[in-house]
C-alpha cells in the first residue's frame, strides 16, 4: 500500500502491516470523534512515524498513486476533526 504524508514524502507500507496500520489511524478517529484532544497529538504521531519506520520511502522520480493520503504532521484537532471521520482515511 503506498501511503503519502502530505508535504513529506510517500511510503509503501508492506500488506502485512496494513492491520497495526489501521488499528493506529482508528486510535486517531476514536480520539477525535470522542472529542478527546488530550492524547491526540501523540496518537497521530504515533500513526506517522509507524509509516515512516515500516514503509519503504518511495523514489521522487516514481509516479505512484497513493493509495491513502495521510494529513501533515502539523494537523490540529481541530483539523482532524474533518479529516477522521467516518470510516476514516485508511481502507479496511
């Protein structure tokens, strides 16, 4: 699965993280959705720095489609509150 952080770089996640992948990014919903901001920042860096350690940064030069589009590492509550909703952003 090739993920993109925006304004960073995209990475491909093996399938065989996609589950910890997904149970990160519901960590990240439950907390916003349950209007809990205390946590969230930690939470939400959790999710990015678990696809930048276990992705493989992609190359500039690839043209991949990114299958999910992660927010920037500087997302606010407030902001997550558009963006973690519903079935959220990573496909089960």
């Amino acid at each position: 699965m090739i993920v993109r952080i925006s304004g960073e770089d995209q990475y491909e996640v093996p399938d065989s993280d996609a589950g910890q992948l997904n149970e990160l990014e519901q960590g990240v919903a439950a907390r916003v959705e349950g209007g809990r901001e205390d946590g969230f920042a930690d939470a939400y860096a959790a999710l990015l720095e678990f696809v930048r350690t276990h992705g493989e940064r992609v190359d500039d030069d690839d043209l991949a489609t990114s299958d999910v589009i992660l927010p920037p590492s500087d997302l606010t509550f407030e902001e997550a509150g558009r963006e973690f909703t519903g079935e959220g952003l990573i496909p089960d």
